[in-house]
C-alpha cells in the first residue's frame, strides 16, 4: 500500500504540534523567572514556530500537489496563522527573557501568560484539525 499524498502532508503538520502538546507542560514546573529557565522557554517556542511554519508549507505543497484546493488553503491559513503567532510571541517573550537575564524581578508570570497562550493556541489548532483529518486522508 503506497502512502499518499495528503497522508504524509497529515503527519507532516501534525508532528511538530504534537512535539509541543508533549514538551509544553514541562515548564508549568519550573519557574519561568529563572534566567536559564526563560531562555530555554523562548528557543523552545522560537523553534516551534519555524518548524511549524515549514511543515505547514511542507503540507500545503503536498495537498496542492495531490490536487486538493481547500484542504491546502485550510492548511496555508493556518501556517500564516502560525508565522503571524510566532512574531507577536517572540516580540512579547525577548524582553522578558531579557529582564529574567538581567536579574530584575517580575518576568514570571507574564512568561507563564504567554506560555499557557501558547499550550492554549497549540490546543485549539490540533482540536480543529483532528475532525478533518479523515476527509483529509480520503482517497
């Protein structure tokens, strides 16, 4: 049995979300105000992002190549969705790793906001995804 197209698009893009749903609530039990701890939190999100942001394009290539419009728009909204996510993200994160490295008291629980944000976001995007995956997947 040959794997299709819009299969491999499918696990292409759910990857990286599922990698987060897992890696994610590790940091609900850390201080978010520790320097080392923050730095950590913003590469790990950073690097979410890309690669969410590639597989995203990488499973809107293969849906488009396989023919299938709307599933490839659905999945390239979400992808732009995503790269528009990550600038607001790393511009609310980097000063407040910033104040974490320099010391200063108080980037904690805004870190934790800005952490949940995005264990909530990853969240609604799987839950919206995971009904269409059949119709997705549909020869």
């Amino acid at each position: 049995m040959a794997l299709g197209l819009p299969v491999l698009a499918i696990i292409v893009f759910l990857a990286p979300m599922m990698y987060l749903l897992l890696a994610a609530p590790a940091f609900l039990l850390v201080d978010l105000g520790t320097p080392q701890v923050a730095y950590i939190l913003r590469s790990v999100l950073a690097g979410y992002y890309l690669v969410l942001v590639g597989a995203g394009l990488v499973a809107t290539a293969l849906m488009t190549l396989d023919g299938r419009v709307w599933p490839s728009l659905g999945i390239g909204l979400v992808t732009v969705f995503d790269l528009a996510l990550r600038r607001w993200m790393l511009r609310r994160i980097g000063p407040l790793v910033d104040r974490a490295q320099e010391g200063l008291r108080g980037s904690g629980p805004p870190l934790r906001r800005l952490h949940w944000m995005a264990m909530a976001t990853n969240a609604v995007q799987l839950a919206l995804f995971a009904p269409l995956i059949p119709t997705f997947a549909a020869a």
